[in-house]
C-alpha cells in the first residue's frame, strides 16, 4: 500500500494551519509527507470555498490534479476545507476525478479518509462545525523562523455578505493555556515572529471566559523566550478597546501593525453588511491609535460595488482613504454569494465595481509612495527571510510588513546575515512599492 502524501492548501492563513494539523496527523500514523505532489498517492486539497475566485482556484487545482491522476502522475484525490463543506452534495457527482471530501469539522478524519482511498474506497465525512476543534500537532509549511497562531475558529460577526459562519460555525476561542502551550512549542522549535490569526481575534474569550481576553493572551505571549516579533492579525474595529490599544503600545514585542477590516464607510452600507459602528467611531479609532501610537501601521481590506454604493457613497470612501492614509489596503471587488442576504440585494455591475476597485488600488499605490518616500534615510528592524540569487541580495520584511501580503525590504549586508535573522537596515530608497537598503555596521 503506497503511503506518499502530497498536499496543497489554498486559501487564508486559518486554512494553512488546518493543513498543518492533517499533516502533522498523517505523518505521525507513517505517512511520507512529499514536498511535491508528483508520485503522490494521495493529494490532499484543501480549499478555500469563500468567494468566486476562491472557488474558481479550488476547482482548477482539482481539475489539474485529475489530469496527472489519468496520466498516472498521482493516486486518489482527498478535498477539504471550505469548498467542501459549502458544496457537500456537489463535489462527488460534478467532479468525478475526486476520491474523498472531508468538511471543515473533519480533519481529525484525515488519516481515516486517507486509508479508505488507498483501499479503493470513497470516503464522506462532515462533522459538526460547531463543536471545539481538537487540539493537534502540526508541521509546519511556513519558513521555520514564522507561524501562525490560531487563536479561534468560526465567526459569529453575521455580515450580510459573507458565508463564512455557515462554513465554520460559530466563533469558538480556544482555552489560554493551549494557546500559550502551542506557542511556547513553536518558538522552542525556532519561530522567531508569531503571527496571531483567528476570523475575529478581537472577540478572543468572550464565548469560553465572558470577557474579551485578547490583551491578557498577548501579554503572556510576550513572556515566551525566543519569540522576537509578534503579530496580530483581524481585529474588528468595534471590538478594539482601550486595553487592546495600552497593550500593543507598551509591549515591546508587539509589533506596531494593525490589521482592522472595515470593507466600507458609508452609513447605510454598512447598516445593509450589518456591520456594527458608523464612520464616526471609525474616525475616532484611528486618530487615537495614532495618538497613541504614532508609528502605527494600519492594513484594511474593502469592498466595492457593495449593495447601495453610488458614485457619491464611493467618493465617500476615496475621500476617507485620502484623510486617513492607510499604509496598506487590499480592495475587492464584491462577490454575490449565494445564500447570503446581500445576494439578493441591488448592487452595482461587476463592470463598474471592478472599475472601482483599480481607482482605490491606484489612490492607495500613491499613498504607498509616499510612506516608503518618508522611511528613506531611516533604520529598520527588518526579519531576513531569504536570498534573492538573481539580484544578488537579501530580503525580509519590517513591522510593517505581514508575509505574503505585504511588501519586503531588499538589502545587502557586508557582515553575514542567516534567514530569521534581525537585522538593521539603513533605508535608501524604494522601487516598485518595495524598500532597499544596507545593514547598518
């Protein structure tokens, strides 16, 4: 019996470490984790179901596994992840190259699933998504000098645009001490920057202690050895208090990076998203964490052609980014996902939407500019995340900077540098949205 795994994990960094804990699953019950699909037995995919492009990404990668498995490249073929538990009754009968599914509440299945493959054998399962998730081992698939922490699953924020709580259930923190084990764990094996994730980390605890627990958790984070940088990731705005701010102000090890979705701030599309707070608590929210925090770097994530924008609610929204000049921002354009309310809402043609989304990418590409154009002259603490062969240089990331999603900073050093090194460097210029520099002797 072949005992070869190979695995693509698609989709966010929650979805990376679902893929992590399978992993680590199959490895402990004897299984070759392959670091490529080819001459697998079986190919794990597991998918983000989330939007059309995410789904369309899904279902390409199944097709082009089903191609190598006619050819005899690969075996079977197990899905999971989000994809799966959205179309439970569809995957199996509209493709049939696939072997297996497996839903978001069956990944503890995996080693399971995969025996039922190799002995020619379909294998279904959808748990409930609502219960506690185990807690599991992984392996990791980052670099080894970072890794994510998954704090909590599920979401119970409702949007009206998101399907999200019907593909994880409800928001379930997990308890402070495995958090805390588990990254104890990872920094023991060498991650340097730890970077906190969960569909909502501003609501960490309320469920399982009654009371937001986010800045305890992060401060007794900050007490593990070995961890140099940590990161939060998805904290909604009208979950953020006064503690949360205190906390990430006075915690050295707490990067200065603030990663805060408000998808829009128009009045009454974000009544329609129900969305809770106005774009006067917005306001107030930023201008103090930059009282508060003057080197705060803030990243958002917005929709456009949302149900109810016209031209004047979307000038409203150019007009709030030219005001507050957030330093990173990703614009999408809006998805109408079936089963959610705003589907069936009136929202702009795609056409126009996406016309929207390059204007907002345009106007945040000279706000950029502008940022790196300040950082020249300056030092930073940049994390070395690798060489650059054709170029003939080193690159990482600042503060801030997330991997994956951000920009990285290029340097050349005269002393010898390692990746998951710190190092300083002097900032000398920018090019194409990216800093370069020297290390500082």
């Amino acid at each position: 019996m072949g005992k070869r795994i190979g695995m693509i994990s698609l989709g966010c960094a929650k979805n990376q470490v679902n893929a992590e804990h399978m992993l680590y699953l199959l490895r402990e019950a004897g299984y070759e984790l392959l670091p490529s699909v080819e001459g697998a037995d079986v190919v794990i995919i597991n998918t983000c179901g989330f939007i059309d492009s995410a789904k369309s990404e899904a279902i390409d990668n199944i097709l082009a596994m089903g191609q190598l498995k006619e050819q005899g490249i690969i075996g079977k073929i197990l899905v999971t992840g989000c994809l799966s538990q959205r179309y439970q009754n569809e995957i199996l009968g509209e493709l049939p190259e696939v072997d297996g599914v497996l839903g978001t509440g069956s990944y503890g299945s995996v080693v399971t699933a995969v025996r039922a493959l190799l002995d020619e054998r379909k294998f279904v399962e959808f748990g409930d998504i609502d219960l506690p998730g185990d807690e599991l081992g992984r392996v990791l698939t980052t670099p080894e000098h970072y890794a994510y922490l998954k704090i909590a699953e599920g979401c119970d924020n409702r949007c009206s645009y998101c399907v999200i709580p019907k593909l994880r259930g409800r928001f379930r923190s997990r308890s402070m001490e495995d958090c805390l084990y588990e990254a104890r764990l990872l920094a023991d094996g060498g991650v340097r920057e730890l970077i906190v994730v969960a569909q909502d980390t501003s609501r960490y605890g309320i469920d399982r202690y009654g009371e937001r627990k986010l800045p305890e958790l992060l401060r007794e984070l900050c007490k593990i050895d070995g961890l140099h940088w940590i990161r939060v990731h998805y904290l909604y705005p009208d979950e953020m208090t006064d503690e949360l701010i205190e906390t990430i102000a006075s915690e050295p090890k707490l990067v200065h990076y603030f990663d805060i979705p408000i998808q829009h701030v128009n009045a009454n599309i974000l009544k329609k998203m129900n969305r809770r707070g106005t774009r006067q608590e917005l306001d107030a929210l930023f201008a103090k964490i930059r009282a508060r925090i003057p080197d705060a770097v803030f990243r958002t994530s917005l929709i456009s052609g949302l149900p109810g924008e016209g031209e004047a609610e979307f000038e409203e929204l150019c007009n709030w980014l030219r005001e507050h000049k957030l330093e990173r921002v990703g614009a999408f354009v809006f998805s109408p996902e079936e089963g959610t309310a705003a589907a069936k809402m009136d929202y702009p043609e795609q056409e126009v939407a996406a016309r929207r989304a390059e204007y907002i990418n345009e106007l945040q590409s000279r706000i950029m500019d502008e940022y790196n154009a300040a950082r020249v002259g300056t030092a930073l603490e940049v994390l070395c995340d690798g060489y650059d062969e054709e170029n003939a240089c080193w690159y990482g990331r600042s503060y801030a900077d997330s991997p994956d999603i951000d920009g990285r900073v290029s340097f050349t050093s005269r002393t010898p540098v390692r990746v998951g090194d710190f190092v300083t460097v002097r900032i000398e210029g920018a090019r194409d949205g990216d800093l370069y520099g020297e290390v500082e002797a």
